[in-house]
C-alpha cells in the first residue's frame, strides 16, 4: 500500500513537471526604436516570475517563459511598452518603441531676474558714456535684441585702448 501511494505520488510530480516543460516557450525577438534603430541594453521584465533580460547590441532578446506571460520593455530613452509572449520566431517578433520625451520647464530664480537687470541697465550705461566720449550713436543691444548685423558693411563701432582709459576716467568738476 505504502509503496503503491509512493509510486503514484512520484507519477505525479513527473507528470507536473512534464506538463511545465510543455508549456513553457522560448521567447524571442526584436526591439527597435522608432526610427528601426535597434535597442541595446532594453529591459525585459516578466510579470509573473520577474525575471529580467536585457537586449543585445542588435536589439534580440530570448526569454524562458510560458505562453501569454506578459513582458514589460524598460528602456531609459524610450517609452515602457506591454508585450505579451507568443510562439513566433524572432524575425516575426518585431517590436518598436517610440521615444520618450523629457520636458524641463523653465526655472527663474529671483537672482536671475535680478542680474537680468543689471546686464540691461550696464549696456545702458555703457552705450551713454560711449556717446559722451563724442563717437556716433551706437545702436542699443541688449541681450533681448540679435546682437549680428546681417548689412555686412556696418562693422560696429572700434574703440581703441586710449577711448577705453578716458571712458574709466573720472571728470572733474
């Protein structure tokens, strides 16, 4: 009795694992970008076992799993994507990822502001005591304006290092 129920307990077990080979596939394929770029280094996750597999240099991958399981692609440049394990071969396992995008909103800080207004209030400053040393009216450029001139004859305004020592120089009064 005790050897019957042993031998049918051991039948079992054997047949459990020989119906879990059955089910279990090799998983292949590959990941391309958008641009059918293939996908280095792409994370494959299985949900119900978490195993992980990472993709090649020429964006294949093979995983062991059952048919159906459900795959997570991670990847840091392109957008995490659910696939599903079926039993084609790689070839006709083609899988594209559209790039993910990263917005960075803009950032202004108070000093920012403020050393905003104090370069526009220099150029200012600078423009007046340029007028004052008698050369033409310059032009006002402040960082809000296209410093290049597209007329290639308007060579901008030279000052020489003398114009530079009497525009520092202090008049007396």
């Amino acid at each position: 009795m005790r050897l019957t129920l042993s031998i049918s307990l051991l039948f079992s077990v054997i047949i459990s694992f020989a119906q879990e080979e059955e089910q279990t596939i090799t998983f292949s394929g590959y990941f391309f970008s958008e641009d059918s770029i293939p996908v280095e280094n792409a994370h494959i996750i299985n949900y119900r076992t978490t195993k992980i597999v990472t993709s090649d240099s020429t964006g294949r991958f093979t995983i062991f799993l059952h048919e159906g399981d459900s795959l997570m692609v991670n990847h840091m440049s392109l957008e995490a994507k659910v696939i599903y394990a079926n039993k084609n071969q790689a070839t006709q396992n083609n899988h594209y990822i559209p790039y993910r995008s990263y917005e960075l909103n803009l950032v202004e800080t108070e000093p920012y502001r403020r050393d905003y207004q104090n370069f526009n209030k220099n150029v200012v400053k600078l423009n007046r005591e340029i007028r004052q040393v008698g050369y033409l009216t310059p032009k006002y450029k402040g960082i809000d304006t296209n410093p290049y001139d597209p007329n290639p004859t308007n060579l901008g305004l030279t000052i020489g290092l003398s114009d530079i020592i009497q525009l520092f120089k202090r008049k007396k009064k």
